[in-house]
C-alpha cells in the first residue's frame, strides 16, 4: 500500500522527471573526447535479459559493467560475478536501484519488470545518467506519460535515453517501412497484426510476494498483461508502418489454459480503427503450440508490406521489394541499439528518437487491453482522459 502511494505520488506529480535537478554526467561524453576510456553501466534487473545484456554491453568495447540492482541478493552476485561488480556495488530490495543511481556511473540500462521502468528511468535522468530502457516502457497510461516526459527531461539534460526495441534497427524493415511510406503499396486499405506463441515456464511455485515478482510475467499489473508485456513488438511494426495511433479499438479475450499462475489473460482479439478509416485486426496467444509468428501485414492498393519479426520482410504488388529474413533480429537489434547509445552519448545526439513511437504503441497495448477487459468500445482520448494506474500491490516485498 505504502509503496502504491509513493508510486502515485511520483506519478502525479511528475517527480523525478518534470522537477528534475541538473546535474550533467561526465560532461566529456557530449564531446566525444574520452574516446579511450569507456562508459561506466549499471544494470538495473539482473535477471535473464538484465544479464544476457550486459554481456552484449562488454562485448561493444565502449562499456564497463561496474554496478547492478535487482530485489534478489542470488541475482546481483550472479551478474556481478560474471562481470567481476564489486560487492559494494551490488544492490538489493525494490529501491535497490537508488544507491546505484547515486553511485558514479555514466549510465544504466534498466531491465527490469515494466512497472518498474517509469520511476527507475526518471530518478536515472533525474541523477544525470543516460538510460537505456527494455520495452515496454510502462505499464498503465500514467507510466507512458512519465516514460515520455523523461525523455523529453534527457533532451534537455543532454542525456541520452533509448527504448529498445529490436525491429526498428533492422533494415529490411527500415526499408520496407521507407517504401511504405513513399507511397510504394499505394493507398492503404488495411491490416493485420499478430503475436502467437506458446506459453512461458513459471520463475517460481506461486504462493508468495517474492514468488509473484519472479512470476511477474503472469501478473496483470506487475506486467501490464501479455498485450503489453509481449505483443507490444507487432503493435510497435504496425503502427509504425501506420505511422499513427489508433483512434478507438473493440476487443475480447480471456484466459482459458494458463490458469495456474498469475492472472494475465492467454489470448487476446482486438479491432483497432486508425484515421483515414484503416482497421488493423490483432491476434493474440500465449498458450498451446504451433503458428508462432510476430508479425504484421499492411494491404494497400497497389501493395502488400508482409512483416515479420525473426521472419522475412518484404513488399508484394506492382513494386516489390525483396527484403530478406531477419533471423538474428533478437541479439542483433539488441546489438545496434547498443551501438547507437553509445554513439548518442560520444557524438552528443540527444534527440533520442525512440521515445515518440515507443509511447505511441505501449499505449497501443493499453487501448486494447482496456477495450478487451472492457468488452466496450474505448477511444483513445477516454483512455488518456481516464488515466488508469494498475495498482501494483506490492505489500510483502522488502523495499
Ligand atoms: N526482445 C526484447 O526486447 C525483450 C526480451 C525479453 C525481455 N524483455 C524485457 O526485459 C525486461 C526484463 O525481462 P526479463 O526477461 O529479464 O525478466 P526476469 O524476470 O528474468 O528479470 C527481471 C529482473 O528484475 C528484477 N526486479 C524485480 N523488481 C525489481 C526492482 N524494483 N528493481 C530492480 N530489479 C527488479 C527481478 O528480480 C528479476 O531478476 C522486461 O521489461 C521485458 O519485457 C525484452
């Protein structure tokens, strides 16, 4: 209760972002002329990707993995062993991720479960750091606001901040994106958006707080559900290739095999109406097997955009564009995201580009999840006008 009251209370009153003291980390970053040492990381989540992605960040050559935060003790030594993090260093507990923020460290990339990324991303820009954040980027409309106004307050403070999401570094999909929008498919009619996949292994035997922070993945409000938490990367291909936010969606969907853990949903069906009259269908499972695919497929009148993640990218119609598969999309979209940071902080670019439409689709996710919890109608300027926090319930953990 304690800790939903200090959330709400950042939430509201923009704390951490809006009222941001200015304090500019290693001011040499920004030109670019500390090109021999390297950027000192913290990792906040230590857990499967927290992990695997520190590995890609000593593997760049330009990052040193010098602190990390996670609620588990077992987590941080993990990590910290592996990366040779100092004792000292290792943080723990749901604020865990203060004292690293207060330690000396140029940035930190936050891997830990979405609810979580709003108020760790603004107290990083809040304490100088650049901030590289896993999707998605929040949970419920109040957390994207925040997420939002934290990269506006990283511009400012001449930080970087960058939200990784894989497909938007690929070039076939950078490409077939391009073509789209130079008019290559012709006006466009429709689409179709998909995420299906099977489901995911329990972290822990359910039954207590901590057991349900590992579960977190299953938990409505600790995840934001599946549509949020996963499907995000195909609502993200398609409104990109839109280039729009959804104007009102209907949806339905329930949980009918996942039953033994958490109280997220296993499938998800949801209309999107989007300006200029474009409906986009959205398929979604997480339970059974076969038909895995991320994808999503764009009809226009003279063209197809047939996209897939992990899977091949390309044009079909009067000017086709051959594109390619893009197999290795998880680590080497990771990989370029990576470098790109990097370059933002050496080179000076705060512009931070991956702000904007990383908003747009989370809150994408959140329209048709309303619309299906719902079994209504919503429009997107209810779901703004509304603002709906999850309740993230987290009596029982040590803080
Ligand atoms: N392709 C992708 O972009 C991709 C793939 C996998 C995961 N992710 C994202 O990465 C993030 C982490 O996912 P994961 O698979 O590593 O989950 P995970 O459960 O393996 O790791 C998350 C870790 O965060 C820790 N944690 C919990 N509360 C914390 C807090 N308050 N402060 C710091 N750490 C805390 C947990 O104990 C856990 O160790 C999620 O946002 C997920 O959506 C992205």
């Amino acid at each position: 209760m304690k800790r939903n009251l200090v959330r709400r209370n950042f939430l509201k009153t923009g704390a951490g972002a809006a009222a941001l003291s200015f304090t500019l980390a290693r001011p040499e970053w920004v030109f670019g002329a500390a090109a021999n040492s390297k950027l000192e990381i913290g990792i906040i989540g230590s857990g499967g990707r927290g992990k695997w992605i520190a590995n890609l960040f000593e593997q760049h050559g330009g990052y040193k993995v010098v602190a990390c935060a996670d609620y588990f003790q077992e987590r941080v030594d993990d990590l910290g062993e592996k990366y040779g993090v100092e004792p000292t260093r290792r943080h723990t507990g749901l604020s865990g991720y203060k004292k690293l923020l207060e330690s000396k460290l140029d940035a930190v990339a936050i891997e830990s479960p979405p609810c979580f990324h709003p108020e760790q991303a603004a107290a990083a820009v809040a304490a100088g750091k650049h901030a590289f954040v896993a999707k998605p980027i929040a949970v419920d409309v109040p957390g994207c606001q925040s997420i939002e106004a934290s990269g506006k307050a990283a511009t400012a403070k001449k930080l970087a901040f960058l939200i990784d999401f894989q497909s938007r570094t690929d070039p076939f999909f950078i490409e077939a994106v391009g073509r789209v929008r130079q008019g290559e498919i012709g006006k466009i009619v429709s689409g179709q958006a998909a995420y299906l996949t099977g489901r995911l292994g329990l972290h822990a035997e359910p039954g207590s707080p901590e057991a349900r922070l590992k579960n977190w993945v299953f938990d409505k409000a600790l995840s934001g559900d599946i549509i949020t938490e996963q499907n995000i990367h195909a609502l993200d291909i398609a409104t990109w290739i839109l280039d729009a936010a959804p104007l009102c969606a209907v949806g339905r969907g329930g949980r009918k095999l996942r039953v033994d853990v958490g109280d997220c949903w296993d499938h998800f069906e949801v209309i999107f109406d989007f300006p200029e009259d474009i409906v986009l269908s959205f398929h979604s499972k997480q339970c059974g097997r076969g038909a895995d695919d991320i994808m999503a497929r764009v009809y226009g009148e003279t063209g197809t955009i047939d996209a897939h993640y992990g899977g091949v990218v390309n044009i079909k119609g009067d000017k086709p564009y051959e594109g390619g598969e893009t197999k290795g999309i998880f680590t080497d979209g990771a990989v370029r995201n990576i470098a790109t940071f990097h370059e933002s902080i050496t080179k000076g670019d705060f512009s931070n580009p991956t702000v904007a439409p990383s908003v747009r689709s989370n809150l994408t996710t959140i329209l048709g999840r309303t619309a299906a919890y719902t079994g209504k109608e919503v429009t997107w300027e209810e779901m703004m006008r509304t603002g709906e926090e999850l309740d993230l319930q987290l009596e029982g953990l040590a803080g």
